[in-house]
C-alpha cells in the first residue's frame, strides 16, 4: 500500500509541482475562455492572450524559482 501511495504522490507531483505556475495557467485559460463566452472574441485574439499569458506566466514562475534560489 505504501508503494501505491507513493506512486501516486510522484504522479501527481510531476503536474503540481509548482502550485503558482498551475494556478497561474489555469487563470489565463479561464481569461480566454471568458473572452471566448463573454465577448465573442476572434480565435486571433484569444490564441495571443493564450500566447502571451503563458509566456508572462513561465517568465514570472522562472523569476520567482530564481530569487527562492
């Protein structure tokens, strides 16, 4: 049984490891998708905000990563 949970616990690990790049992405994803629902935007608009967030996202996590370091 300790096997299973630490299995499990790495797998989970590998996608959460950083709980601010998660939540991060995830809220330029919902940005999008209000964009997308809300405001009927062109899937030109919607891919650069996807683009852009993502980017802005990886920078700052690499950011933050560096200072705790």
């Amino acid at each position: 049984m300790n096997i299973l949970r630490l299995i499990v616990a790495e797998f989970i690990g590998m996608f959460i490891d950083d709980e601010f790049l998660a939540i991060a992405v995830l809220v330029v994803v919902g940005i999008a998708a209000a964009l997308t629902y809300a405001f009927h935007a062109t899937a030109f608009i919607v891919g650069t905000v996807l683009l852009l967030g993502c980017i802005a996202v990886l920078v700052a996590s690499a950011v933050r990563g560096i200072r705790r370091g």
